[in-house]
C-alpha cells in the first residue's frame, strides 16, 4: 500500500469514528413536536377575560 492509501484509509477511519460518537448527542440535540397542540399552557383560572369595572 503506498503511503497516500494509508493516509485516505487512516482519515476514513477517523471520520466515521468522529461521526459515530456524534450521533447520540445529534439524536439528544432535538425537541419532540406535538400534533396540533403547541400552545403555552395557561394557569388553572386564567381564561385572559377582562374583569368588569368595580364600582
């Protein structure tokens, strides 16, 4: 094997090494997506009507 073979064989090597530990953290890295409900949960009571003037 020349000396080039070695070298394109040994960064080959390497990357898939380098790509294969990086793929958990790029799995992790995601946030799910819900179906049709993506909207900030409100506090129980908080229904955003306006009180009528006391008085």
């Amino acid at each position: 094997m020349t000396r080039a073979k070695k070298v394109l064989i040994t960064l080959a090597l390497a990357a898939a090494a380098a790509g294969a530990a990086a793929s958990p953290a790029l799995a992790d890295s995601h946030v799910p997506v819900t179906t049709q409900d993506s909207h900030t949960p409100l506090p129980p009571g908080d229904s955003h009507t306006p009180n009528p003037p006391r008085g």
